[in-house]
C-alpha cells in the first residue's frame, strides 16, 4: 500500500483522478487530492467518493506536511507552482511526477534528485507527453529496421469539435486560457529545416502556418513552437535535416491573432492604467492613434489590403464595441484574456478535439518514403474534455506502472524510452487514443 498525494484538482485532471479512484484505490493505494477551491473541492468528492479530497491553499506550509507522509507526489499545479513542489520532494525523499515542461529550476535539481534514488517523471501528459512516445515509438521502429530519418515533423492542437466552430476564429477554450494567450512569446522560435537553423520572431510566428490534412475536409494549421531544438538529440535525430515540432490550430485562427499580436494586444509587460468605464473598443483604442470613433480608420491605415477581414475577426470579440469589460486594469494579455475567456468559452453542451499528426521522411534499402501518423480524440462533454482525457491518463498510467514497480531509471526523465512509451501508448488504446499509420508517399 502507498499513498499517493495530488496537487490540483482542475480542468485537466477529471480522468486522472477517474483512474485512480477506479484502479489504485481498489489495489490498496490511498489517495489525498488538493485544492484551495471549496466549491471544486466539494464537486470532485461527490464525483469520486475514495480519494481522500482537502481544500487548502497550496504553499509551502500547508502542503508540507502531507509531501512528508505521501511516497509519490503528483503536482496538476500551474507551472510556477512545480519547483516550490518539487523542492519539498527532495527535502522528504518523495518522487515526482507532472505533465508540465522540465524547466530551467526543475532540471537544476537532477543531481540531488538522482542522489537520493527519486525519479522526477516530467512532460507526461498530452503535448508534453503523447507526442513523446507515439513519436519514440515510431522512430525506435523504423530505426530498428535500418531505416534513416531525414526529417521529422509533429504538430498537437486542442481544438473544438468541427461540430460547435466560432468562425473566423474557429476555437475555444478546453486548457489554461493564460497559455493560449501568451502562446510563442518569450525567446525567438527556433527549429531546423533543409539543414538551416531558422529563427523566428514573436511578430512574424504566426504569419504562412504550415497547412495539415489528416483524411477529412478540415485544414489545420501549423506554427512552431518555441523550442524545437533542444528536442532534437533527445530523439536521437541529430542527423535529420528537418526537426519541427509545433501546434495546431484551425484554418482561419493564425490569421485572426497575427492581427491581434501586430496590435499589441497580447502584451503582458505594461499594465495599463485603471478605468472603471473600459470597453472593448477603448481597450482596443490604447493600441491606435486617434480617437475612439476613429478607431476604423486607423485600423484601415495600418491594415489596407485586409480592412474586412481584421474587422469581423475584431468584431466577434467584441473589440469594436461598448460592451463593459470584466476587470478593468492589467496588463493588455491579461484583459485579452479576460474577453476570451467568454467569447471563447467551451459551452456546456460543446466538446473539444485533439488533434496530433507526426510527419516522417525517412530512406530504407535505397527507397525514400513519408509515413504519417495521426491521432484524433474527442471530447464527451465541457468537464470530460478530451484535453483532460489526454492530458491526464498518461500521467495516471505511468503512475500505475510506477507503483506496480515496471518503472526502474531514476533522476529527472521524460518519457522517450521504451520503458514508458510501451506499457503506457498499449494501455491508452483501451481508452480509445490510439494512432492511424498512413503512407503518405515513397519513391
């Protein structure tokens, strides 16, 4: 018997927490969830009556203690909460798994993480995750066979079901509605493509995404994430001549949100300052010369060829105008944010759709092929998203194979190896996520 401490209980974690109240807990595995959110608290305890669920404000205090008598913990916890977590694991010899990134300070500790004989399983989710090991598993076979890999391309989008679409924008929000807005931002995208490091600016990231099909009438769009580079080696492709991996999104939305970057409007540096009458059109007036009646024209001067298009894209979010804002200050991505969470919220009655493709090229005894490998799930309804689902069994599997005692490295790891990839990419065809293998060409 082992306890298992969960850190968060949000959007993301409903199938979690479904797998391990259906299958550890009946293997003699206790369970202790935690969440400052009284009304969510209450919720998952009616959902999934053998977890042990606490409401409690996450910081170092008040979880301390339960780190101390928990032997793996499990953090759902936004980002920055991940090293303050991680940190106490080290202090009280406890293991470590999340879905999240291996960050700057996370990957700091993999010395006295290894000392200790913890494993700090990081990236285990969807995108990190998935992508991961339908990825590995497909290069470790073709390499099995002898077969070179000239270039390797993967794309994931949580996306809204073609059923419920927002045209122009084509999208809603199923995830952390602060990364979809800060989406690119930071350091310049760098990936390789034809043997060239390209480097590519925030301004210009989503200007000509690539176009995907996967066998259906919807065209999706690609652009770069930001660090593809450093994902190279750890798939033992140094020698391709491409390596991409980026995010999907509908035809239509890269469009929409150039216009939206070019504007300024996903900003999170300045704060703007306080203004109790705020409305859509005087916050999109802060980012243009004039007044606010003569917003359309300014509009037209900085956008001449596209005057109709950035207009319907602006007016479906209300930037256009004098409906009041929710909250009144903060930086420009932050009230960005706050108008697309209800525009673009996934409705009660909506369900969402994730979308991963990988695209390899490769040569074998002398012949050049494609292969393409796709994956679609779909959600069943605004709670049971199919980003919860992606996100959250893989990390509720490893976690199982964890506590059965198939997982033996040690340190801080991603799941590239066949150690992982194996039992987990097996068992989540029982839910349904398995991958479609297509020749796309060979010659």
């Amino acid at each position: 018997m082992q306890q298992l401490l969960i850190l968060g209980i949000g959007r993301s974690t409903y199938y979690l927490l479904q797998y391990v109240h259906d299958v550890l807990i009946p293997k003699g595995h206790i369970i202790i969830a935690i969440d400052g959110q009284k009304e969510l608290v209450l919720k998952r305890q009616m959902e999934f009556p053998a977890i042990q669920f606490i409401q409690s404000d996450i910081c170092t205090e008040t979880i301390a203690t339960h780190i101390q008598n928990a032997n793996l913990v499990v953090s759902m916890l936004p980002p920055a909460f991940h090293t303050m977590a991680a940190e106490l694991c080290i202090q009280y010899n406890k293991h470590f798994f999340t879905a999240s990134y291996v960050s700057p300070s996370i990957r700091a500790l993999q010395d006295e993480v290894k000392q200790k004989e913890l494993i700090f399983l990081m990236e285990c989710g969807l995108d990190p995750g998935i992508d991961h090991m339908s990825a590995m598993s497909m290069i470790h076979s073709l390499q099995d066979k002898g077969a070179v890999i000239g270039s390797f391309e993967s794309y994931t989008g949580g996306l809204v079901h073609p059923a419920h679409l927002n045209p122009p924008w084509n999208y809603k929000i199923s995830w952390n509605p602060r990364n979809v807005v800060l989406a690119g931002q930071g350091n310049a995208v760098q990936y390789r493509e034809h043997d060239t490091i390209k480097i590519v600016p925030y301004q210009r990231l989503f200007i000509n995404p690539s176009l995907w099909k996967i066998n259906e009438t919807h065209i999706y769009e690609g652009y770069p994430n930001r660090d593809s580079l450093s994902y190279q080696s750890l798939y033992n492709l140094g020698h391709a001549s491409t390596f991409i991996r980026g995010t999907l999104r509908y035809e239509g939305f890269c469009e929409g949100w150039n216009y939206l970057v070019h504007l300024g409007l996903t900003d999170d540096t300045v704060i703007l300052p306080e203004d109790h009458n705020r409305t859509g059109r005087s916050f999109l007036n802060h980012f243009l010369n004039g007044r606010d009646e003569e917003i359309e024209d300014a509009l037209g001067k900085l956008f001449p060829e596209e005057n109709t298009h950035i207009y319907h894209y602006l007016e479906t979010l209300g930037l256009l105008d004098e409906t009041p804002l929710i909250i009144q200050a903060g930086t420009a991505a932050q009230i960005l944010q706050s108008i697309l969470e209800v525009k673009w919220k996934l409705e009660e009655t909506a369900t969402d759709r994730i979308v991963m493709i990988h695209r390899i090229q490769y040569t074998l005894e002398g012949v050049q092929y494609t292969v393409q490998s796709s994956l679609i799930v779909d959600g069943e309804d605004a709670e049971r998203t199919a980003m919860a689902k992606t996100v959250g069994l893989p990390l509720a599997i490893a976690i199982d194979c964890f506590l059965n005692g198939e997982i033996a490295i040690r340190g801080i790891a991603i799941p590239v190896t066949a150690e992982f990839y194996k039992p987990i990419l097996d068992k989540l065809v029982a839910f349904d996520i398995r991958f479609k293998e297509l020749l796309v060409s060979s010659y």
